[in-house]
RNA sequence: GGGGGUGUAGCUCAAUUUGGUUAGAGUCCCAGACUGUCGAUCUGGUUGUUGCGGGUUCGAGUCCCGUCGCUCCCGCCA
C-alpha cells in the first residue's frame, strides 16, 4: 500500500464499498460526538468523511487535533445507510472508518478561518496567503487559470504559432510606464531595466523570420494598482504575425478568445466576428473606448439640434467648439424625481456643468429645459434619438472629450442602477481605427496617441499630406463587457515611416537612432509587414472566474501599495550588497515615526 | 501626489439622538457532556492599548486635530 494514499479525497463512492484504502489530507471539519468523530478530510481533489470509532486507540488524539493539521488515514470504505448519505458531497455516499492514523503535521489555529464563506481581513489574507489558497473559492481560481493558459498553448499551437521566451533582464525604454530597474554589478552606474512587454522582441523575432510568436509573458509596469491591475507584474497573452492584415489578425484572435471563454464559462458569447466599432464612433455612441455592449444604450450627437435652438446654454458651447450629447433611455418616465436629480449630481461628480434632460409621458412631454425648444426641435430629437412613449433623454453639452467621459460615465451608472447590465453574457467587441496622433493640451504639442511603432493608415503619403491629428493608426483595441483585455496593432516596419512619424511628434532622427537603435537597425535589413496584440490573461482569468479583482485571480499578489506581506518585498539589502552594485541610499528626509515597516523606504 | 470608504476580541460584527456604570454577541480557542453528524449540538470559561498620538470634557469607542494600515477611485498605465 502506498505510503500515503491509495486514493484522493475526491474519489471515493459506493463502488469502492469495503475497499480498504489510505487516505491523505488537512482536517477541514471535525463534528465531535463524545465517542464518535467525524472528520471531513481534504486534499486537492475533495472531501471525504472519515469515521473514528471510540475503541480506536487514537481516537483521543485525534479529538485533540486541530483544523488543518494533516494526517493521513488507513481504513475501511463502508457505504452510507439512506439516512445518512450526504448529498450535498460528491463523495457523500460513503465514509472511511478509521482503523490507522498518523499525523503527518499538526496545526496551529489558523489566522484565517477557512470552513466557511467569508473572506478575512486582506493584508491576513495576503500574509497568509498559503492559508488562503486552501479555501475552495481562491484554489478554483488558480486552477482555472492553469486550465486557461494550457488551452491557451493548445489553441496557439493548432494555429501555426511557435512559443518563445524572451530576456527578462533588458534595457529601460524611454517611451510608456516606468520601469523596474536592476543595477548591473559589472557596469557601474548602469542598469537593466525589467521588460513592460515583449515589444520589441517580438517584432524582432518576426523580422529574424520566424512567422507566427506566442508567449504567456511576464511584464513588468512600475504604476498605481488599480481593482483590474495588478501592481508590478502581470501576464500577457504576447502575440505577433508576420504577412499579416488587421482582418486576419482578429480572425486568428477571435477563435482563440471565443474558444476560451466558450470552454471555461457557462456564459453566452457573442459569436464572432466580433462589432468592430471605429474610435471616433465609439466616443459618441458609448462615451468609451472600452464600450460594455451589455448596456442597452446609445448616445446620440445632437449639437445641429441645439445649435440653432433657444437654449443659450448649450447653444454657446456649440458654438464655441463644443457638443451636445443625447443619452436616450427607455422606460423610465415614471421614475420618481429624486432619480433625475441623483443624475444630475452625478453628471456634476463627473466634471459636468450640468445634465438637461426631457421626458416623454403619454401625450405631454416633461423637463427643465422643454420651454426653450421649438416645436420642430424637439420633433427632431425625436426623430434621432428614437423617442417613444415613457422614454427620456438625457443631455450633456461640454468640449468633445469631457461630453463623452461624461455622458460614459452616465450610460455606465444608467446600466447599474436600472439593472440593464446583463450578467451571463460576454459582449466582445473591437474598437479600431484609433488616431495616430493626439494634441496635448499641457505641452501644447502633438505626441503619438498609442504608440509610435503603429502603422500609419496610408502610410508616408498620410503623414506628409494630411494633418496629423487626422491620421488614423492601424491601431486596434479588444474589450469584453466593458474591460479592455488588448491593445495591438498592425506595425509600421519601415525605417523612413519611422522617422516621419517621430518627426512630426517633435522628435529629431537621431533621437529614434538612440533611443530605438535595435529596431530601427534591424528594419534596414528586410523587414516583413507584421502586427499583433497582446490580450491580459490575469484580465481574461478575472473575467471567466467572475471576479471584480484582479488578486482573485493571482497565487501570490502584491498589495495596492506593490508590497508582497507574504514574502516582505521590498526589503532593505546589505550594505554589502550595495557596495558591489555602486549604490549609495539618498533616502527621503521625512522618516515618520517609530513604526518600522520599511514603508519609508 | 490628490479624493472617498474603512479600522472595536485571532476572525465576523454590535454598542440607541448630541458623549454617561465594568465595551457586548456569534465564531475561533480552552474545559466538560453527548454513538450518526455533515456549518453537529449542549454547558461553562479565556480572549480588548476600541489602529496610533494629541485635544475638548466631570466623563470619549462615540466629538475635534494629526498620523498609520487596508481598500476603491483620480493622476499614471507606449
């Protein structure tokens, strides 16, 4: 018999009635009965109920065990009477009647209460996080999640695509987030930045010609952690393609997401090809360049509308640049008062001057702003808004980026608080055709809108003749109910676009040559047309698993202040250890208190 | 860097309007009882710098100021 198991605690039914079998595992539940112990033994795989009888010499100790210690138990599978099965367990139509025990490590109490639903205090959680992972809940997720990147591999493979490792120790990059920073030891005064993608491997890879590239890549993002962002480090499905359009691209993408989550969720999936809502569009229909398409509302530009109507409010803003928005909403005139005025304030938290509104009940139509719109105006809104019986439309006139974060932000909370947001569905969707280009307002200049290795739509001939904050980037993002999973895009691989582009976000050609010599020499060598994306597992996993944050979905995560309390990173290192890498602390002044965590660090 | 929420026993939470005796309950833990439970049950018991520091007051878990932890958001995230 095996030394510690013959089977998992998982396992067992009432076929294996009589079978003298070893079982192994934590104590998850004990029921004491004074001269009859249950004990509800788990492992990886499941429960099982052990019985020990009151002659059993080592029935006392086993009283006295706590939850969680680990034993493992040799015995006699006996089948329930009727009364006694439990159907609430898979295992439930037997129990193990104890005949030998050891204990192979007794437990402590434990910090964390792991027999029933509720989650501890989170920093017990992530101290202990070893304790946590126990629980059913968190060690589903985890291996949810290895399900997910081996299916991952398994699609990726039957698509033609070859997996690669690429170096973690690189070079810092001048353009995106901060970046995590090792000092060398051999090269004082310099450093090896941590990678915050593949990026540039990847399109190396594809001009070294190797075609098809996957990874399940690490990268590394020193910035603020947020519910869906991990801080430090998370995982990229990492994905590029030589000779390839943006069209093939989302085929290829599609079949592997809609394949993924039809394989892991009961959820419905809307079935690809998913909308590809253009940029521009998707700022005025959702307010978002992550649209969730659950919500069943569209916003609509009525700026021609109020353009010319008595309302001055609106009318000034238009025509000084500005828009108005409408946000038409079904069924909701019979909403009392205070769920207009709570909008209202709500419109105001975002930034908004205000929110207008009108309400159509019955044969009257209802609101603040109605005694400035003539007849045909309001026909007219009607008409482009939709409008039956019992609707409203709400109203946001602000310059073009405020409307639409705001009137976003309204369609979002309407969805909430009206209950519209379907909870079973997943509502894939592409948005494409981002600008190239942005003007920002702080520097007064043009800087690149995404990133600068895009392909231009049209190419040189688009970058010499148009203007720049028109030249839209074969730049693409991938967003499922509401979250965006990728950004990708088809990539400029040619040295003279190159330099054009950076050229007119302000940079000189040698500023390219140094900060980008890598790609930019390996471009002069023959280069084939290639894109790619790079969709978030950590994301896709919180999504499948129904998780609203990301350390649900993550064995060993960091706190929001990028703290691992598990392991106590960061952590002060030797002077030693300075000494060698050539580094000297200038630490801040301000040490607060006499509370020693290494937070001041 | 900024804004919101929160902090009471190992854990989950309570403590009345504007502040009033020795801060309670469940769970965990400890002891005892119990042969069919499955979140076992019953009896008894231990557990507190009310995050920390200061202030107001005859009196502070409660009010005020500061500070710290956790968290959510903004900034940031090519």
């Amino acid at each position: 018999m095996h030394k510690y198991r013959t089977h998992t605690c998982g396992e067992l039914r009432s076929e294996n009635d009589g079978a003298e079998v070893r079982l192994s595992g934590w104590i998850f539940r004990k029921r004491d009965h004074g001269s009859l112990l249950f004990v509800d033994l788990r492992d990886h795989y499941g429960l099982t109920q052990v019985v020990v009888q009151p002659d059993s010499p080592f029935f006392d100790e086993c009283q006295r065990l706590r939850l969680e210690s680990v034993i493992t138990v040799t015995g006699r599978v006996e089948a329930r009477s009727d009364e006694t099965v439990n159907h609430k367990m898979p295992t439930g139509a037997i129990e193990v009647v104890a005949e030998t025990l050891t204990i192979e490590s007794a437990s402590e109490p434990t910090p964390l209460y792991l027999a029933g639903d509720e989650d501890g205090p989170e920093d017990q959680r992530l101290r202990y996080r070893y304790l946590d992972l126990r629980r059913e809940r968190l060690h589903n997720n985890i291996m949810l999640r290895s399900r997910v990147i081996s299916s991952i591999r398994r699609r990726m493979t039957a698509h033609g695509f070859e997996e690669f490792q690429t170096p973690i120790l690189t070079c810092s990059s001048p353009e995106g987030a901060r970046d995590y920073l090792v000092p060398s030891r051999i090269h004082p005064g310099q450093f090896y930045a941590l990678p915050q993608a593949p990026q540039l491997f990847k399109q190396l890879l594809m001009v070294a010609g190797f075609d098809r590239y996957f990874q399940i890549a690490p990268c590394f993002r020193d910035e603020d952690a947020r519910a869906d962002r991990s801080p430090g480090e998370f995982y990229q499905l990492d994905v590029e393609m030589s000779f390839v359009t943006q069209d093939e691209l989302f085929e290829v993408i599609e079949d592997v997401l809609a394949g993924i989550f039809d394989e892991f969720s009961e959820k419905k999936i809307a079935v690809a090809p998913f909308p590809r809502i253009p940029y521009a569009e998707a700022m005025v229909k959702y307010g978002s360049d992550k649209p969730d398409l659950r919500i069943p509302i569209e916003m609509v530009d009525v700026s021609d509308i109020f353009a010319t109507s008595g309302f001055n409010a609106f009318k000034s803003v238009v025509a000084s640049g500005g828009v108005v928005r409408a946000i038409p909403v079904k069924n909701v005139a019979s909403q009392p008062r205070s769920f207009f005025d709570k909008l209202v304030g709500f419109a105001t938290e975002q930034g908004g001057k205000g929110l207008a509104y009108l309400v159509w009940d019955g044969e009257k139509v209802k609101g603040p702003i109605l005694k400035f719109l003539a007849e045909e105006e309001l026909t007219a809104l009607v008409e482009r808004c939709n409008v039956t019986d019992q609707d409203a439309v709400f109203f946001v006139s602000d310059k073009p980026g405020l409307a639409s974060s705001i009137s976003g932000a309204i369609r979002v909370k309407l969805g909430q608080d009206l209950g519209l947001i379907a909870d079973d569905v997943f509502h894939f969707c592409w948005v494409v055709d981002f600008p190239m280009f942005e003007f920002d307002a702080e520097t007064q200049s043009i800087i690149f809108s995404h990133n600068p290795f895009s392909m231009p739509q049209g190419g040189l001939e688009a970058l010499e003749t148009k203007d720049p904050l028109e030249v839209l980037a074969y730049q693409y993002d991938i967003v499922c109910n509401g979250v965006e999973l990728s950004s990708g895009a088809i990539r400029n691989h040619t040295p003279d676009v190159m330099y054009k582009a950076f050229e007119i976000a302000g940079y000189d050609p040698s500023v390219v040559e140094e900060q980008f010599p890598s790609l930019l020499n390996a471009f002069k060598y023959g280069a084939p047309p290639h894109g790619g994306i790079a969709p978030g597992i950590d994301r896709i996993v919180m999504l499948l698993a129904n998780e609203s944050n990301i350390r649900e979905v993550i064995a060993f995560p960091m706190n929001q202040r990028a703290q691992d309390l598990m392991m106590g990173s960061p952590s002060e290192v030797s002077i030693q250890q300075l000494r060698e890498l050539h580094l000297k602390l200038n630490l801040p002044k301000k040490q607060s208190g006499a509370e020693s965590d290494g937070s001041n660090i």
